[in-house]
C-alpha cells in the first residue's frame, strides 16, 4: 500500500445547509472563492497518515471531510470541531479529520482568531498502486443530473448510492477500465449504474502529470440520488469547484461607486444565479439589498457572479446543472 496524503487548501468555497432547503430556495454558497488563513502549525504527513481509515487506505480509497471549530484567540487552536460533511459518508474521513484538528493552529492575527470559528476541509488522497501516478484534477465535463436520474438502479428503493470507481485516464481527461472499489450500499448495484456514467466525464490534467512517464489514475466519487426524491429535485450541490472566478482587482473595479462616495470601504453583496451545464453562474438576480443596503453591492455582486463557472462535478461527488444558488460576494475598495 502507498498512501499519499494531503490537506486539501480550499475553504469557503461552499456549504450546503446542515438541514435540507426547499425546493425554491437557492442553496447558500459561502463567499465564493475563499481561502484558508495562515496557519503557524498543520500536521504532519505521518500524522496524516496515522489516522487514516485502516479500510479506505487498503482500497486506494479517498475522501474528504468539512469540520466547524472554534478558535482560540490567545493561540490559534481549535477546539470543539464537528464534521459538518464528509464524502465518502461512513468511510471514516469525518473521524479521521477529527483526529487532525488538534495538530492545526491558526495564526492568532488571522481573521478566523478574530471571528472565534472557522470552517476547515481536509482532503485525503491515497493510491493503491505504486506503478500509478494519481490524478485529481477538477473535471471538465461530467455527467448531468439527468445522467444520474436515468442510471439510477431498478433495486435503489430510493435510497442515495456511493461509489468510488478507480479508473486509468487517457491523455485527454477520459477514463477507461474503471472498476468499483467502494460502495455503499452494498446490495443496490449502484457500481454498475455507476459504471455506465464513467464515459460521461472528462478531467483536466496538469501539465506535469502529462509529463510523467508513470501510468495516470483517478479515483471518482459518484453519489447517485433516486430522480423521484428530495436530493435530486432540489439540485442540492456541495463542495464545488471553482474553475473561473473573480480576481481580486476585478472585485476593486466593481466597487460600488455610491458606496465609494459615502467612505464605505467594504460590504459584501448576494446574487441568487442558476447553475448550467457548463457550470456557469447564469441568469443572475440581486438577493437583498446588500451589506450596507442600498448602496449597489447586490448588483456589483451580479457583474461578479457573471464570470464565474464551477466545475460539472463536486467534490462531493455530484452534478452542478440546473442548481439554484446564492452567491455572497464581499468587496473592498482599494481606497481603504
């Protein structure tokens, strides 16, 4: 067994709601993109390796978990942690992040020491085969919510599948003699509608891997919710990735000039979007009146949502099209 295992450096980018929403409610997205703080301690990776799930790392199996913390001013630490999320459910990634939260430390100058509370991901990526260089670029195309409703399984009783598929990859993204290394549940044949998706999904993969003169491998999480139930209905999404997004000098250019003109050095503004095929942000309209109100910051985070395009597949392990979201963008004048 070879066990590569890293910290995942993305936080902010999403949380779906610890409860469901309803149907015409958008999902809340987090300020979007967002970045950890400066930690002054992380664990190490034989830390790392000490906690990883004994059964996930025999498959070649990865994951990811989404805890809550708090911050203690004085030093950075956090303390009272709950997993909000982890993919894949019940493999052993939320309490093995756990195990983790006690080796970080946040830089107490940090925004996050200020605040008392911090939302942290962990990332776990191991490979089974020393001969394979494993991949995890973000996905270019991926199937569609309607690609999953129609291969969802006969035998599913409506219940949500998880499978990990180990597949190789082409030199052009595509995956090819996939097989199913972990499923839950087990008695459903979700790794055969799963298997039946695998040729709908494209990854981008970076130049140094193409490089690489070793064999290319991914490891594809697919959640496969009933087309008749809450999950697939509400186009709920978690744990995107963002492929476009603002940068910090086009969010300066946006800044509302009634806002400017009052000595507002910030606010942050919410647009309510529709998610394409594509993963763009479209048909964007302004969700309240902003922070400060009235002041244009809505409507600036309409201009900014415009640009952005997640990837058609989550972290999580499911489709992005159709998804109502709401986006929080928060801006800075670059006069403050």
């Amino acid at each position: 067994m070879l066990a590569a295992i890293a910290v995942a450096a993305m936080v902010g980018a999403a949380q779906a709601p610890e409860t469901p929403v309803t149907s015409a409610g958008p999902i809340n997205l987090l300020d979007a993109p967002g970045g950890l703080p400066r930690f002054v301690q992380r664990p190490t990776g034989q830390e790392f390796a000490d906690v990883y799930p004994h059964a996930a790392a025999n498959l070649g199996v990865g994951g990811r978990a989404l805890l809550h913390c708090e911050v203690a001013a004085r030093d950075g630490r956090l303390a009272k942690c709950r997993v909000i999320r982890e993919a894949p459910v019940d493999a052993g990634f939320g309490g093995a992040a756990l195990g983790l939260a006690r080796f970080f430390r946040v830089d107490p100058q940090s925004d996050a020491a200020t605040r008392g509370e911090l939302d942290l991901p962990i990332g776990f990526a191991t490979s089974a085969s020393a001969d394979e260089q494993l991949t995890a670029g973000p996905w270019l195309e991926a199937p569609t919510f309607a690609d999953i409703g129609a291969a969802y399984p006969d035998i599913g009783g409506g219940v949500t599948g998880q499978v990990v598929l180990h597949c190789a990859l082409e030199r052009d993204g595509r995956l090819k003699a996939c097989k199913s290394i972990y499923m839950q549940p087990t008695d459903r044949e979700f790794d055969q509608a799963a298997l039946k998706l695998s040729h709908l999904f494209r990854m981008k993969i970076d130049q140094a891997a193409l490089n690489s003169h070793q064999p290319l491998a991914a490891n594809v999480l697919v959640r496969i919710a009933a087309p008749f139930g809450a999950e697939y209905k509400q186009r709920r999404i978690a744990d995107p990735v963002w492929l476009a997004s603002p940068s910090a000098a086009h969010l300066a250019e946006l800044f509302p000039a009634q806002a400017a003109s009052k000595s507002v050095t910030e606010g942050v503004g919410m647009a309510d979007c529709t998610v394409g095929v594509d993963g763009a942000l479209t048909a964007c309209q302004p969700s309240g009146e902003g922070d400060p109100q009235k002041l244009g910051f809505s409507e600036a985070a309409i201009k900014a949502a415009g640009g952005m395009r997640m990837a058609p597949w989550t972290d999580d392990g499911g489709p992005v099209d159709g998804a109502q979201v709401r986006v929080p963008i928060r801006f800075t004048s670059v006069a403050q």
